[in-house]
C-alpha cells in the first residue's frame, strides 16, 4: 500500500477554490489516494459564524462541518485526478443520513473523516464523521460531481 500523504493549508488552497471565511479545514492527513482522508479543523472562538449562532452560546453549525468533510472529500478526488481536475470544481449533489450528535465548541479540534464509498466517472459517493475527542460529533453521507468551473 502507498505511504499516506498530507497536506497543508498552502497546498489545500492549491487544491480547491475555498478561502477565509469559508475554507474549514486547516490540515489534511493520512491521504490514502482515491480512498480516504483525514481533515483538521482547529475550531476558534474567532471563527466568523460564532457571533451571530448563538450569542452567548457559540456553536459551530451543523451545515459548515458538512462542508468541512466536504472539502476534505474534494481533497481526495482532487489528489487522486491530479491534472484531470484543472479548470474544474467539485460540487455537493446529495447530502444524506446526516445526523449531529454534540455540539461542536470553541477551542474543540474536528477530526474529519472521509472514506469512499463509490466512484463512478465524475460521481463520487463519501461517507463522513467528524470527531472531537475521539468522540462523533457529526456524520452523513454525500455525493459529489465534478464539473466545469
């Protein structure tokens, strides 16, 4: 088996489109390509959504960890593709089984875990968790399909 790889915010943001205040992930490990991946996200209580959900009470929304273990799946397919991906996205097209299990807190590190569970051509099918502690905070799985920009 290849050696995993990973990545860091300089090379993810060669990798996808994603900038502040939407790139949610700060570090990609354990690539195993076309298979899985392991997305970080340092969660601060400077992150741009805190003051407004909740005041007084900031939790990370639900939707963003999705898009966190979206962006880690696109790191997947991108790295897998390599040059195939060039002038192109990776959109969501489904989003299912999603569940959250604890709220995800200022100061909690996600540990974003991606597997594939099928590729087909230009459609990618992933099943997602992420954990803080070790423990599931969310999970769900997606499809994805890459197109033109």
């Amino acid at each position: 088996m290849a050696e995993a790889k990973s990545f860091d915010t300089a090379e993810i943001m060669n990798m996808i489109p994603h900038r502040y205040p939407f790139l949610l992930i700060d570090r990609v490990e354990n690539l195993h390509e076309g298979e899985s991946a392991v997305g970080i996200k340092a969660v601060t209580v400077n992150e741009p959504f805190f003051p407004g959900h909740f005041p007084g009470h900031p939790v990370m929304p639900g939707v963003l960890i999705i898009e966190a273990m979206a962006q880690t799946a696109a790191i997947v397919v991108v790295d897998s593709l390599g040059e195939e991906t060039e002038g192109k996205l990776v959109y969501f097209m489904s989003v299912d089984k999603a569940r959250f299990r604890k709220p995800v807190l200022p100061g909690d590190t996600l540990n974003i875990e991606v597997q594939k569970i099928q590729s087909r051509g230009k459609i990618w099918k992933f099943e997602g968790k992420a954990l803080v502690n070790g423990n599931v905070a969310a999970e769900a799985d997606f499809m994805a399909m890459i197109r033109d920009a």
